[in-house]
C-alpha cells in the first residue's frame, strides 16, 4: 500500500523539486542583472523532468550512501542536468544577456505553476482522506 501510493506522489514531488531548483536559477538571473558579462541560464522543464523521473523509476530502493556532493549530482545543475545559457534576445555592453522582462515572466510563471502543483496535492489528499474517512 505504501508503495503504491510513492508511485502516485513521485510525480508531483519531482515537479515540485525540479521547480524550486528552476526558481533558484531564475531568482540568480534576477540577482545577476546587473553584473557585467553574466549570462542568464535557464531549463527545459520538460526534459529535466522527464529525465529526472526516468533516473527514480531506474534507481534502487535504498538510497545511496553519498561520501562527497559531486558523486551523484553536478554541482550547480537541476535534477542532474546541467542549465544551458538563454539566447541573447538584446546584447548589452556589458555583455550581460539578462533580460528583465523575460526573467519577471518566467519567474512569476514558474511560481504560479509551483502553486498549482501544491493546490493538485492537497486536493488528492484531501480526497483520500475522505474516501478513509467515509
């Protein structure tokens, strides 16, 4: 029973993972803005989900003992995959390629879409307890 209901929150809890690390990287470019020569990065969520899905269905039971942070994850990569740079949309002369329009809206969209995510879960919580309950 236990495991059966991991298999039906994984899902959501590796969307949820993967969101907060993208909001990292988003509120980094925000921070960034104004730093000479700093590129703005960012994710396909789509493939970095699917991706790290497919890495928890592959991998054992038992979590791994972990000697050093390098050993499973690349330092300063989401789920596992490295972000790649935004195409530069305005250069700047400082060779900056953050765009604050584009930043703002990805932030708030990924924010947004992390409340839902939250909102889906508590419902299907909700409507198991009341399946218990009743």
């Amino acid at each position: 029973m236990v495991s059966k209901l991991d298999e039906f929150f994984r899902f959501h809890e590796t969307a949820l993972s993967v969101r907060g690390q993208r909001q990292q990287l988003l509120a980094s470019n925000i921070a960034n803005a104004d730093t000479p020569n700093y590129k703005a990065r960012d994710i396909d969520f789509s493939s970095v989900l699917s991706n790290a899905l497919h890495q928890n269905v592959n991998q054992s039971p038992t979590p791994l003992n972990k000697t050093a942070v390098q050993h499973i994850d690349t330092p300063g990569s989401v789920a596992g995959t490295t972000p790649q740079y935004r195409p530069t949309v305005q250069g700047s002369v400082d060779g900056n390629t953050v765009d604050m329009d584009v930043e703002r809206n990805q932030f708030t969209d990924n924010a947004l879409r992390y409340e839902a995510s939250l909102t889906m879960i508590n419902m299907q919580i909700k409507g198991m307890l009341a399946a218990i309950q009743g």
